[in-house]
C-alpha cells in the first residue's frame, strides 16, 4: 500500500475517480434516477477508464501541469452536469451538440434558464471543490517526504512501469464495459432501446444519460456529432394487417406505382422505409369522415399555452371555444429539443422530429408532399402561413415553403411593429387582425397561424406582460404567474378579435377552427404553476398537459378522452375533411377512428419514447412502468409496445434524415406517368 501512495499514476488516478464518480451518483440522485441497478456499476466502470486514461495522458507532465489538467477536466464535468440538470428540468430533455445551432438565438433565456434553477443542482460541483482542497492542501503534505527522498528520476522510472500497467488495465476495463453492454442479465427487457445501439448512437438522451452517466453521454455526444452514425437500415417489416372484406369505411389504396419503385431501388434506406410504410395499417373511414368537408380551416398554434388558459373568467373566448367545440382532456404536447419549431414540424407532416436535434431547421430544405398545405393544395385550396415574429429562432420562411404552404408570411411581412429586445413580444391581436387581411375569404382557405404574444420572459416586466396585470390583484399569484396570464390575456382578445373578423366577411359558420399549444411555458416554476391549475403538474406527465380543440359554430360540443398529441392532428384532419391521402405514411392516428380509441394505440407518446394511457405510465429513461388501474400489461405487450414505438421513432428520423418523401413523390410521379 505505501508504494501505491507513493505512485504517481494511482494518486492521480484515485483523485480524479472518487469526484467522477460522486457527480454521477449525486447526478442520479438529483434527477430522481434508480441508483441499484446495473447501470451504476457501468457507469463506475467508464469513471475507472475515464480516471486512468487521464492519468496517464498527464503521468510524464510537470506536477503543475498534471494538476492544472486534471482540474480543468473535473471542472469542465462540474459545469456540465449542473448545466445538464437545469436544462432537464427547466424543458425536460438534456441539450445536445445537435442543437447548438440555437444557442446564439437562446443567450437571452439564460435569466429564465438559472430562475428556474433548482439550488440543489450546484452540489454537484462539490466534488470539484474539494478536489482541489485535496490538491492545494493535503496532498503537498502527504506525498512531500516521498518526493524528496526519490526525487525525480526515480519517479520517471516507476512512471514507465506505471504506464504499460495502465494500458493493460485500461483494455481490461473496456473489455468489461463491453460485455455490460451485451450480457443479457445486465439488461433491462422493459427498456425501449438496447443498450448497445444506443452506446453506438446516443439518439435517446434520457436513456443515454441513465445508462451511461452524463459525463460519458457528453463524450457519446461529441463523437456522433462528430463522427455521424451510419443510418443505412436493414429491417424486414412484416404486414401489420389482413384485410379479408371490404365495406362501406374501407380505405383502399394501389401500391402498384410504390412497388414499382421499390423494386427499382438500391439505397437500403429507402427500401427500409418502403416497406416500413407500405406495410402499416391502412386505417378504415369513420363516422367523422367527412364532416367538415368543403369547409375552410384555420389551425392556430398558441405558443406557451397550457391548461391555465382553460379559464372562463379571464378567457371567455377560449372557454367558449374549448367548451362549445370538440376539445380533448387528454391532450399533450411533449416536450424536445426546440420544441416550439419541431412541434410545429410534427405538427405539420405527423413524424417524430429527432430528439438530438433542432430538426426543423437543421432539415429546412426538406419536401413534404404528404404535409397538412399539400393536403389542401391538392384540394384546391388556398393555402397560406403566418407569424408575428422574425427568423431569428426558426426558418419558416423556407421551412413552411418546402412544406407546402403557399406563402409565408413572417413579421415583417404583416407589417406588424415588432422589438428585437427578447422581452418584448407584438400582440396577436395585430397577427389576427394582418392575416385576415392576406386570406382570400371568398374562395376555400387553409391557414396556419403560430402566436408569440405568450412567449417567455416572465420575470422582466414587459409591455403584454403588464397590460392586463390588474385582473390578477386580488389573487395570491407570485408575479411571475401574472405576467403570464396577463400574456394569455392578450392572446384571448386575439381569438375573439379572430371570430369577429370571421362574423363581419361572413365565414365564420364555414370555418373549422383547430388550437394546440406548443409546449408548457418554459420559464414558469411548476409549484406556481400548479397555483393555477385543478392538478399537480409534478404527477404524471401532467407538465406536457395542453389544449386541443376543434371548433366550429355548427357543431354539437362534445369532450373526448382519447390521449392525443400534436402527432395525430393532421391524420385526424384529412379525414375530417374527407381528403385524399394515405394514412400509413403518417406516424400519427386518427384518433376520432375506432382503430384508435378502441385499441392499445390510444396513448401519448412523448420525445424520448415514454408513454401514458388510462391505465399506465411507462417512464422511458428507467425502463418502468406504474400502474394507475387494476389493469396490468404483461412483459411481452410492454416490448411488443415498446418495439413498435422505438420503430415509428426511428422510422420518422431515418425519413427525415434521407429527405425519403422528396425521393418518394418524384418516384411515385415518375412511375405513375410511364404506368
């Protein structure tokens, strides 16, 4: 033992393991992740080579620089697991090299970002801080008498001994990390994606960060940004349906042209999603097939708006839309990394967008000919797309154009005042009142309009933010709350400036009105959140809870249980309006179809893969499941779910990644002209 205190490798070694490994399990804890299970024993694994191989990389420098190193090194790991935990918990998914491309649009989150903070997270830069203590104090005082007895050459010649002892250790350790990432009683069955494929890419944060520890997702992370996964697929998908009769709902489709132009194809990408999709289920008419037919649709995507704006003394008119319309107490908008842009993405053509990335700018360039314009393109409507904001965040202006829409138009378009201040937000007032200006009412219009008045800060005072502040004097609201609603304010008066302008050019009864919010507002501590609401938003997924409602003034109102997300919106809509279109290139359901409520798919699904039904809550990032019912689902229909899932979130990424509906659509046209 007294040589091994003498040897300068193991010192640096066993300084630098004991912090590494006490950020990840104050990490876990923190987060509220399981600690006994196999993966703590992976993770003190990696700790082990991370520790070592940083050892060595410093064992021949000078004392001074061996610790500047390995300070610099812990240091960089404080800050990103602080970093890491906050951004969990301030948007409910670890950030990602992928979306980096945001973050000099984001700088002026940052006082949200730390007001948000839970303080608990800085006890993570403890093992840091006494690290160094270790280093500065007691260290000189422990190994002092060692170094002036033998000096340095001494030290350089058990340093060579030392080294090659590493390297074999270090192959040892690695040899053992492997096999935890294929043994079979090192796995959990439950958990949606192996844990080796994810080891070769990390697409799955939430998991990745439980199975191999935040430090080592930081190094998975850099290398797949750096080094990009091979995405070619090979995987036979078997048909998922067998239609044996016909009848009056049946939805049939020629795949004449699409085999076709399988055959033709070499790139296994393509034929991988060929057959993915070919192979789903073609989903029957329905009672609701055709209801809203011929009618006009305007879809509005009310930015930050959760189950707060539910309300029928501060927001009569969105209350009188939610009650008197088809609205759903089930509805999610789960959250993901730039969510207001991949919402609104998913939205638009029902596909996952990637979890790892800011997809819908990083795919700008991207066709859609199955998106919710082209829908109404072919039907012969108008079709057009709006919001009251810059491209400083996202790049609609090409993104709605490859989509479809026939014309975009951003602020500046609208010609609505706007201040590049971040606190500072136009009313969606003005955006109602421009739009309508641009829609030509007397022929048949499809629009798409994506608010901004409710947008995040909440803790500046602001022009929105302090406009209706007064309808909130007399409640025990944190301030922070009422600048929130007094946003929501604004935004109602905007829905009712909306129907007004509807009423006056005589369209209203003929317009199909559709609200989703984008995500939960970010910004807002979930304890004064829950001051507004009838429910706890730390139970559950009770925080990704926001509103959808379908209305029209001819309706009969009606609420369904169904669970839904913004997925299903535009499966749901084509055939509400009778549209021809194929439901199987569509991850998303119809979900007013009895395929649907009828049958295990009514579920959310949220970005990393965890779900929620009437029965139970399935936690990705854990593996496990917690039941709310008597109702129990047996190992093998948990995998079997878990299996499809993990394959509509693959599948949806791989068609983006491969631009796969541009490639498809010239495919189809090509061989549909020489057929």
């Amino acid at each position: 033992m007294k040589k091994l205190r003498k040897n300068k490798l193991f010192k640096n070694y066993i300084s630098l393991l004991i912090p590494l490994f006490i950020i990840e399990i104050l990490f876990k804890i923190l987060l509220e992740m399981p600690i006994i299970e196999w993966s703590t024993l992976r993770i003190f694994i990696s700790c082990n080579i991370l520790a070592l191989f940083i050892s060595l990389i410093t064992l021949f420098l000078k004392e001074k620089s061996n610790k500047i190193i390995s300070s610099l090194i812990l240091l960089i790991a404080s800050i990103y697991a602080i970093m890491q935990a906050g951004f969990e918990n301030y948007i409910g998914v670890y950030v990602s090299l992928g979306t980096s491309s945001q973050l000099g649009a984001v700088k002026e989150y940052i006082k949200d970002y730390f007001d948000s903070f839970n303080p608990l997270f800085y006890t993570l830069a403890i093992p840091f801080i006494l690290f160094i203590i270790y280093k500065l104090i007691f260290e000189r005082k422990i190994f002092k008498k060692y170094y002036k007895e033998y000096g340095n050459k001494f030290e350089k010649l058990t340093n060579l001994k030392s080294a090659k002892l590493a390297l074999i250790i270090i192959t040892l350790l690695c040899g053992i990390y492997y096999g935890t990432l294929r043994l079979k009683f090192m796995q959990n069955e439950l958990q949606l994606e192996s844990t080796y494929s994810l080891f070769k890419n990390p697409n799955n944060p939430n998991i990745s960060v439980n199975q191999f520890g935040i430090s080592f997702f930081g190094i998975l992370d850099v290398k797949t940004t750096l080094i990009k996964p091979n995405t070619e697929e090979i995987i036979d998908f078997a048909k998922d349906h067998n239609k044996t009769e016909n009848t009056d709902y049946s939805r049939t489709i020629d795949d004449t042209n699409w085999l076709d132009l399988d055959n033709e194809t070499t790139n296994n990408n393509y034929k991988t999603l060929n057959s993915y999709f070919m192979n789903r289920t073609i989903t029957d008419k329905n009672e609701y097939t055709g209801v809203f037919e011929g009618k006009n649709l305007i879809v509005i995507m009310l930015e930050s708006v959760n189950e707060i704006f539910i309300n029928p003394e501060y927001y009569p008119t969105f209350y009188k839309l939610y009650t008197n319309g088809w609205s759903f107490e089930n509805s999610y908008s789960p959250r993901n990394s730039c969510s207001t842009g991949n919402n609104e993405m998913s939205g638009m053509i029902s596909l996952f967008s990637i979890y790892r990335t800011c997809t819908a700018n990083n795919y700008k360039n991207n066709q859609y000919d199955e998106s919710i314009f082209n829908l109404f393109n072919r039907a012969g409507y108008q079709t057009s797309s709006y919001h009251n904001y810059t491209e400083k965040y996202y790049y609609r202006s090409t993104i709605h154009q490859n989509m479809g829409s026939g014309k975009y138009y951003g602020v500046e378009d609208l010609e609505i005042p706007y201040n590049e201040e971040y606190k500072e937000w136009p009313s969606d007032i003005l955006l109602m009142e421009e739009a309508m200006k641009r829609i030509d009412t007397t022929n048949p219009f499809m629009a798409w309009i994506t608010t901004v008045t409710s947008h995040q800060p909440y803790y500046l005072a602001s022009e929105m933010g302090e406009k209706h502040l007064n309808l909130f004097d007399n409640t025990n609201y944190p301030t922070t709350l009422k600048r929130y609603m007094s946003k929501l304010k604004e935004l109602d008066l905007a829905l009712e400036r909306l129907l007004e302008l509807l009423e006056e050019q005589n369209v209203l009864d003929d317009t199909v009105l559709v609200f989703f919010g984008d995500h939960y507002p970010y910004g807002l501590n979930t304890n004064d959140i829950n001051m507004a609401l009838p429910y706890d938003v730390n139970e559950k997924n009770n925080v990704d809870k926001t509103p959808f409602v379908i209305y029209n003034s001819k309706i009969e109102k009606r609420k369904f249980s169904q669970y839904t997300s913004y997925m299903n919106i535009l499966p749901t809509l084509a055939n509400l309006f009778n549209l021809e279109y194929d439901p199987r290139v569509y991850i998303g359901e119809d979900i007013l179809s009895p395929n649907y409520i009828n049958s295990y798919k009514n579920r959310v699904i949220l970005a990393d893969g965890s779900w929620e039904d009437k029965n139970a809550t399935y936690d990705a990032t854990t593996g496990k499941i917690t039941y709310y019912t008597d109702k129990n689902y047996s190992n093998e229909e948990i995998i079997s779910y878990n299996q499809e899932i993990n394959n509509m979130i693959k599948m949806s990424n791989l068609a983006i990644k491969t631009n796969y509906f541009k490639y498809l659509k010239e495919g189809l046209n090509k061989n549909n002209i020489e057929n």
